[in-house]
C-alpha cells in the first residue's frame, strides 16, 4: 500500500513538472548571418521575440560578408547537432553547398532575407522555407519609381548596389533591369556594388564619380543609406535635378524625403521578418505545416505618404 502511495505520489510530481513547463522542448536553432549591419540588429529583436515565445535558443554566426567563413560556420554547427539552421545567405551561389551539407546531416534547413539559389521566392531542393521579400519584386518596385520620374525619354542611370554576390544585390539589380528593357533610351553607365552595403562606400564612389564630369539623371540605391550617401555628395557638389532613389526605410532618411534630396523608397517590416522567421522554424520543428515561401509586403514611400510608416532603424 505504501509503495501504491509513493508511485501515485511520484507520478503526480512528474505530471506537475510537466504542466510547470507548459510540456515545452527548448530547440537548439543556428541563426547564420552574412554580415553586421543595422538591418540585422533590427531583425533580430523579432527573431529573439519569436524565440522567447516559442522556446528557441538562437545561436547566432556572423559570416562577416565572406561566403566561405559561413561555409564553415555552417559545418560547424551540423558538427554540433543543433535542430534547424536558419540561413541568410552570404553568396547566393556559393551556400548552394551548406543546403548540400546540411541535408546529409538530417538538420533541416531554412532561408530568411537572402535567398540560395536563383528562384526570387527562395525555392531551392532541400530548403524547406523562405522568409522575406522577394528581392525581384522590389528591384521591380524601384524601375517603376524610376518610369514615373523619367518617363521614356532618354536618361543616364547608375545603380548603386550592396555587397556583390549576395542574392539582393543580384535579384535587386535583375528586377530593375526588367522594368529597364522597356526603355531603350535608359542607359545605365554605372552599375556599383559596395562590399557591406556601407554609407561610407557609396560617399566614396559617389564624390569619385562626380569628380568625373559625367552627367547622371538618376541614382537608384539598393538600400536607405545609399540613397543618403548620395544625396549627401549631390549637395555638396551643388549638383541640383538628379533623382535619388532607395530601397528600405530608416528614420534618418526622413528629411531627405521631405526636402525632396531623395525622392522615394519603400518599406516593410524587417521586426515582422525576423519574428515570422523564427515563428516558421518553431512551427516546422512542433512538427506544423509550413508554406514554402513566406511573404513580407513592401509599400513604396513617398513624401505623400511618408506619415503612413514608422522607421524600424
């Protein structure tokens, strides 16, 4: 009888501690950066949101913009058993061979932001999900933009692009050329990438290229502080009728959209990234269905709309 009493007593601890720990499991899950920028730390305050919620411990690598760095970081995580990797691709091409690595270890792999592969919307064998824009779509975005302000007439274009290599500098650019083609009086005479999508790098390119002379009619930027670095070196060369356009959205970008020195950009959420990314590997390892792509809207801002949306850096 006592035994019977000292089991069922055993067994009701054991059921207490369950419940106490809402019958969760804390996954070990490798979070795989391409490099440090602001845009990362905003996405990691929704990333670590959706970790504590879910019961994630996030390990985070930064590759430091070097696609075999992260190679490597990837091998050692799959060496140390973690339960998912959550990738951000370096290179595009080149991380084609983590999804490979990963594969064979039996860890299950998802993409955020920067795609493997070519497919805009992140498909590609082995990767279970892609979340983010696709980089396409908003290279697309901004050739509108730039219909609108030049029309069909005859224009010099540079683009200013991020690192190269990386599936944004790449789709974005793609995008943009789609919309392109159908002017065939554009002509593009720069297409500039900067390694680690730097203020500082496009300043430098930007005061090199005017100190050349040539005419330039718009300026498209694959993201906010580009646009800023080169309305920025407009301004203090006392050039005036150039277009300046960006892609994303930061608060220091606010005066220069109302002052007309950078006349349009788009945003979206990248908190809401980072969290449904996180939500989407805790969903894939509770064993749930996911959707093969998961879609982050971009809207385009302007000075007419500008109130509409809180910066997020």
């Amino acid at each position: 009888m006592k035994k019977s009493i000292i089991s069922i007593a055993l067994t009701i601890v054991m059921v207490l501690l369950v419940f106490s720990t809402g019958f969760a499991k804390t996954y070990d899950v490798a979070v795989l950066l391409p490099g440090s920028v602001e845009f990362f730390s905003v996405l990691r305050r929704g990333l670590d949101q959706a970790a504590a919620e879910f019961g994630l411990n996030l390990i985070y690598a930064d590759a430091e913009w070097d696609a075999g760095n992260q190679l490597s970081q990837v091998e050692n995580f799959i060496v140390r058993r973690v339960d998912l990797i959550l990738l951000c691709a370096a290179d595009n091409m080149a991380l084609r061979a983590a999804v490979t690595l990963a594969n064979e270890a039996g860890i299950p792999l998802i993409t955020f932001t920067n795609t493997v592969g070519t497919d805009p919307m992140g498909r590609f064998p082995g990767v279970i999900s892609h979340v983010g824009r696709t980089d396409i779509e908003a290279g697309e975005i901004q050739g509108r933009i730039a219909a609108e302000l030049l029309g069909d007439g005859p224009a010099d274009i540079i683009l200013i692009q991020g690192s190269p290599g990386t599936a944004p500098q790449r789709m974005r650019e793609e995008g943009f050329l789609n919309i392109a083609q159908n002017f065939p009086e554009w002509n593009i005479i720069e297409r500039r990438p900067i390694v680690g999508w730097t203020k500082e790098g496009t300043l430098e390119f930007m005061e090199a290229f005017i100190q050349s002379g040539r005419n330039v009619d718009l300026i498209a930027c694959q993201w906010w502080s580009a646009a800023i670095a080169s309305a920025m070196a407009l301004d203090e060369a006392g050039i005036t009728g150039v277009y300046v356009i960006g892609l994303e959205f930061a608060r220091e970008l606010i005066p220069y959209i109302q002052s007309g020195a950078v006349h349009a950009t788009t945003y979206y959420s990248i908190v809401e990234e980072g969290y449904k990314t996180g939500e989407t590997a805790a969903k894939f390892l509770m064993g749930e269905p996911i959707p093969d792509f998961v879609g982050i809207e971009q809207h385009v801002v302007t000075i007419d709309n500008l109130d509409e949306f809180e910066p997020e850096m």
